[in-house]
C-alpha cells in the first residue's frame, strides 16, 4: 500500500525545522501494527533519518 505523507523535521530540541515536507512511503499493513507506526517507521528507513526526528502531519 503506498501512502502519501507530509511531515515536519525536528530540531534537537525538538522544535519543528524547516518547511514541512512530502514523501511517499510504501507499507504491508497487518493487524498487529497500527498503520501510523508503519509509515513513521517506513518514512524513517526511507530518509535515514530518526522516528524521533521525524513529525508526520497526515498521511493520504
């Protein structure tokens, strides 16, 4: 399932950096995770980048 998400990167503190930005991620959703966990997850692998640091605003 391919899933359109924005989303904003967090500073070290936290904070929102920068613009909020587009990704598209592509997920095998199952019954034991729920799908926001997957994409934060898949979003994460995708740009090398934290779930921490990582703040996802809607996905379509």
């Amino acid at each position: 399932m391919k899933i359109k998400v924005s989303y904003y990167c967090l500073d070290s503190n936290g904070m929102l950096e920068g613009l909020q930005k587009y990704e598209q991620v592509e997920i095998n959703p199952d019954l034991a995770g729920g799908v926001r966990k997957l994409v934060e997850e898949a979003l994460s692998k995708k740009l090398y980048i934290s779930k921490k640091k990582l703040k996802v605003i809607s996905m379509t």
